[in-house]
C-alpha cells in the first residue's frame, strides 16, 4: 500500500470504470436492507431498560431455550465435525462406485427446505417411524424431545463441516505424508500426526460455520422437538411465541443475544482464515 | 506376488471401516428422510397427492413462492455483480470488512431476519404507524415475504462472484478499456463471459434457498391461507391439520426441486470447474 500517505493526485488512478456506482449501490442495497433492520434490532430492547432487559433474559424460560439451542448446537457441530471428517477423507481419498452420488448428496441440507426436513424427520423418528420405532424397542425416544432438535441440527449442518475440510484436503498433497512414511511412522501415525494437524483450520472453521447454522436453526427443528417450554422450546421459536404475543421487546433481546453470537463467530472465522494463511 | 499398498495409501481394512461409516451416515441422516417425503406422499397412491398439489391453496402457494422468488433473485443478483465489481477491481480501505458484512445474514438467524424487519415495518415498529395511516401493508403481504427472501438469500451470489473476480484480477478489463471499450461494454464483453458459469451457480443456490425459504418468511407472512402462504408454510399448514397426504405431496414438490438444483449444482462442477470459485472445483 504505497499510495497511502502520498497526496491525492499522486495515487495510482483508477483505470476500470464503475468504482461509485458499483460501490454506492453496495452500500446502499446492505445498508437498507440489512444494516438499518439490524439497528432496529440492537436499539429495540433497551426500550425496557438495562435492568428491564436482564430480568427478561434470566427468565427460567428465556435461559432454558439459550441453554438448549447454544448447548445442543455446540453438540451438533461436534457430531458433524467428526463424521464431516469421515466423509471429507472418504470422498477425497478413496475412489470407489457411487463416490459422484455421494459427494452430490452432502448438499441436500442446503438444497431441501427447513420445513421438508422438518416433517421428515419428524415422520421418521415419530414412536412408529421407521428410526423412531427401532430407537423406541432401546427405550429412546427422539421425537418431541431434546434429542430431536439434535437430530435436526445435526442433519443440517453437515454440509458445513465436510465442504469446508474437502477442498483443504484436497489440496493438502501427499509430500508430507510421504516424508513421514519414509521416517517409518506407521499409517495411524501418520493421520494422527501430520493429516490431521494440517487439517486443523478447515476442521475449526466448519465447526464454526457448522454451529452458526445450528444454533439459528428453526423450520426443520420445530416439527421434531414437540416444543415443551423449558424442555425442547429453542430460543428462535421463543422470538415467534413472543412476537405473537406482541411482546417485540422481549422478543428483539433474544434476537440481540444471537446476534451477538453470530458477531462472535464472524470474528472467530475471520480469526481462524488469518491463522489458517500465517501456518501455510 | 503381493501388490504392495503405497506408503500414503490407507489399510484396506481401515478404508472399509471409513467408507461404510460415511455411507452410513449419509444414508441415515441424509437418504432416509428424502426417501420418506416420496413414500409418504404416495401412501394414498398417485391420485390422492395430484389431487393435493393441484388444490386450490396449494396452486396459490406454489404461485406466490415463485412471484417471490421471481423479485427477490434477480435484485441479489444485481447486488451481487455490483458488490463483486466493487471488490475485486478497485481497492478501498474497510474491504474486508464489507466482506464480512455482506456475509452476515448467512449466521443470523432466520427468525432474527424476519424479526427485524417487524421492528422496522410492524405496528410497534419504526415505520409502522405512517404505513398504518397510508394503508400500505408491508407485513402479513408479498412485499414482506419478500423482504425476508431478499435478506436469507443476500450473500448468494455476490459471495460467489467475489473470490471469482478476485481471482481472475483486472488485466483483461484494464485493456478492454485501455483499448477505447466502454464500461458497459467491458462488463458485457469482458467480465460477463469469465463469470457466467459462476454467476448461474449462485443464482441457482440463491433461488433454491429463496422457493424454500420458511423460518424468516414465517414470521413475516401472517400465514393467511391461499394468500399469503408460501409453499414451505403451506407445507407446516397442511401437516399441522393432520393431512399428511397433501403436506408431503407439497414438500415432494420442493424435494423435486432440490434434487434438481443438486443435479444442475454437480453439473457446473463437473463440466465448468475451472470457471468457478475455486472452493468448488473437485
């Protein structure tokens, strides 16, 4: 960055044309749409005051639903980093029949609406579904339970997880496999030792992306968890029961809660790439 | 004489362990319930689920989730085009930060997203009492369904396009113009065609997250049936009153409608890879 510090006229100029427009309507479009609603966010629950606010907060409700969406996503997240892992070395390491469908098939998560996997799921892990059925024959019951918003947020946050380790994987190269091979370390060594710590970055930053998707999760998650207050009631449908209920304030200090959580991340990822590019 | 295994390759053993605990996975979490949207759809037979789709409410659904979809598209993806011009041909300082700003929505949550455009547009919000004297309804209508397709979907297609055009830099743009080209020529001439495979693969992620967009449009649409229902709340309405014929008939719709974007997502990979971002090439 030479031109900082130089006087206007000696900075490079700009040779392409569109830098104001483009950059102007940028601002505006984000600014509008999601700036400005988000302000509207932030400001609202001050309405009631700092203690107001609190008290609001620390209901038993209000902390049981936190409680369940940011512990069961955290729990998700570990589940689908470990099988994300699993697929991610499967689809780039081994070849095999039917490798082309399941690398396709990871992306449905994304592709499916909420609401299809919601009923779905619901239908299969319900007391005479095909899952639920046989879970039920072990006395485990998912459906209508905190297990069942496990079970949605597991299903979609794996995508997260495995598109974010699959491209590092890939690109990984075998040089230092190979070197540690010729040392004599055997092949679970060499996993443990040298893949694995490579992929570290790429396994912290889909666990991020993957918790991020979980902990907002709403459509797939109320059709499977029953929704008992306190129990299996996550904080994205305590939002809706209190704006029915026109309680916007109560509602917006919850949405402030996850908003800051989602800010956290975005600084843990943005955290996480600068140390992913100083490693390589 | 014995194939001797490379030193980097994986024991068989461990590569059948590894393999089957992927398929596995997959099969269960991901295979199973795709599977049981089409088996229960067609629990009745083919008549009864045509009957459902083809019911007056569900045709409305199915058409107000396009007319959305139809406005929300097309204005990401003139953001996104602009966001990535901006970014990737000129320099400014806080780049980054508009970055990681344009990226927001993908981790608020989707009922954060409808909630904050109730502060702003709802009878207690911002703007509500003025709406309120002029008649203008913005929630509980398209122009909210809308509003809250626009922002789930917001980072589609500019977060594509962006490490695109970073990547393929400005020399060709530079000459283009250098050469007497106008700036919309040089877009149309230049740019369009280095982007266009990457530009339709966004497009595609943003529509099929806009038709099955639920949580953000659920707390902006007031559920009003045949009105302002989008198909996934058509989807909830129908399960919710126990037809799951016609609920899962909808959803196989949508499902239909995954696999298909699935399909056309793998393709580009496939066939474009190198006119892509660089994180989907395989």
């Amino acid at each position: 960055m030479s031109a900082i510090g130089l006087p206007l006229s000696f900075r490079r100029r700009r040779t392409l044309p569109g830098f104001r427009l483009s950059l102007g309507f940028t601002l505006f479009y984000l600014t509008t749409l999601v700036l400005v609603p988000l302000l509207a966010l932030v400001i609202r629950p001050w309405s009631l005051g700092l203690d107001g606010f609190w008290t609001a907060m620390t209901s038993p409700r209000v902390l049981s639903a936190l409680r369940l969406s940011f512990g069961t996503a955290l729990a998700a997240c570990v589940i689908d980093s470990i099988f994300g892992l699993i697929i991610a070395w499967v689809l780039v390491r081994y070849r095999f029949p039917g490798k082309g469908l399941l690398d396709a098939l990871i992306d449905l998560p994304f592709a499916l609406p909420t609401a299809v996997a919601g009923i779905a799921l619901s239908t299969l892990y319900a007391p005479n579904g095909w899952i639920g059925s046989i879970l039920m024959g072990y006395g485990i019951k998912v459906a209508y339970t905190p297990w069942g918003v496990l079970v949605a947020m597991t299903f979609i946050a794996l995508p997260f997880t495995v598109r974010t380790i699959q491209p590092v994987l890939a690109e990984l190269g075998r040089d230092s496999e190979e070197a540690a091979a010729t040392l004599g370390a055997t092949r679970l060594q060499i996993i443990a030792r040298v893949a694995l710590p490579m992929l570290l970055p790429a396994i912290l930053t889909g666990a991020a992306l993957a918790f991020a998707r979980a902990v907002g999760e709403y459509g797939s998650i109320i059709f499977l968890a029953g929704n008992l207050p306190g129990i299996s009631e996550i904080a994205p449908l305590l939002i809706v029961i209190k704006l029915e209920q026109y309680d916007y304030a109560g509602a917006a200090g919850i949405g402030v809660v996850m908003l800051a959580a989602s800010f956290l991340m975005l600084l843990a990822l943005n955290a996480l790439q600068s140390w992913a590019a100083k490693r390589r | 004489m014995k194939k001797l295994r490379k030193p980097t390759e994986d024991p068989l053993l461990l590569k059948l362990l590894l393999g089957a605990i992927a398929i596995a996975f997959v099969g269960l979490f991901l295979v199973l319930p795709l599977a049981v949207v089409f088996q229960e759809a067609l629990a009745k037979g083919l008549g009864p689920a045509l009957t459902a789709i083809s019911d007056e409410d569900s045709v409305a659904a199915i058409r107000l989730s396009l007319t959305a979809a139809a406005i929300a598209v097309p204005l990401n993806t003139v953001f996104g085009v602009c966001a990535a011009w901006a970014i990737a041909k000129f320099d400014f300082p806080g780049k980054t930060f508009l970055v990681t700003l344009i990226d927001l929505p993908f981790s608020v949550s989707p009922v954060v997203a409808g909630l904050i455009y109730v502060l702003v547009f709802g009878a207690q919000g911002w703007f509500g009492p003025y709406l309120l004297d002029h008649d203008i309804h913005i929630l509980f209508a398209l122009p909210g369904i809308v509003l809250a397709t626009v922002f789930v979907t917001f980072p589609f297609v500019a977060r594509e396009l962006i490490p695109l055009m970073v990547d393929q830099g400005r020399d060709e743009e530079e000459a283009a113009v250098s050469l007497g080209a106008s700036g919309f020529q040089t877009f149309c001439r230049v740019t369009l065609p280095n982007i266009k495979w990457g530009l339709l693969y966004g497009v595609l992620l943003c529509n099929a997250r806009a038709l099955g967009e639920f949580g953000a449009v659920s707390v902006l649409s007031g559920h009003i049936r045949g009105l302002t229902n989008t198909m996934p709340l058509h989807v909830q309405l129908l399960y919710d009153n126990y037809d799951y014929v016609g609920a899962f008939a909808v959803a196989a719709i949508l499902a239909m409608l995954a696999l298909v974007t699935l399909a056309l997502k793998t393709l580009l990979e496939w066939r474009y890879a190198d006119e892509l971002a660089a994180s989907h090439r395989h």
